[in-house]
C-alpha cells in the first residue's frame, strides 16, 4: 500500500503514540524499572539510562525511541 502522505499532504488516521511522557518509579529491578503511568502500574520492565540511580518513587521522563520506551533521567528539584 503506498501512503499518499509526501504527495498530497493527507495522511489516513493512526492513532498516535506519545513519542514521551512521565511517569513515576514503582520498582528498581536488575533488568529495568516497573513504572505508574497515569495511576496504572506496569508489568514491563523499562529500561534505563545507564548513569541514573533510580528508587521507588522517582519521577521520571520516558522517551519512545525506534519503538523503545527508555528512562532518560529523573525530575527533581535542584539540591
């Protein structure tokens, strides 16, 4: 199927996936983080940006990336 998009500027509806979003830290595990995404709990474990020290609790912005949730840093206040 070719999408008439690039030639008349009219794409057909998809349902559109925020490319980011916050969340908060419900669980730190050895292969990624549980997350609470709009008071929803999640089973997934996402995975993180390696130089973060992350804990139950920390807000969080999770970027979509070439179909891959990934945990970018935490929120906080400066110390």
């Amino acid at each position: 199927m070719i999408d008439s998009e690039p030639f008349t500027g009219v794409s057909s509806p998809k349902k559109e996936q925020a490319q980011s979003f916050l969340a908060t830290v419900e669980g730190v595990y050895s292969d990624g983080v549980t997350l609470k995404i709009n008071g929803a709990v999640t089973q997934k474990h996402y995975l993180t940006n390696a130089a973060l020290s992350l804990s139950k609790g920390d807000r969080v912005k999770v970027a979509r990336i070439s179909g891959t949730y990934i945990v970018e840093y935490k929120i906080s206040r400066p110390h």
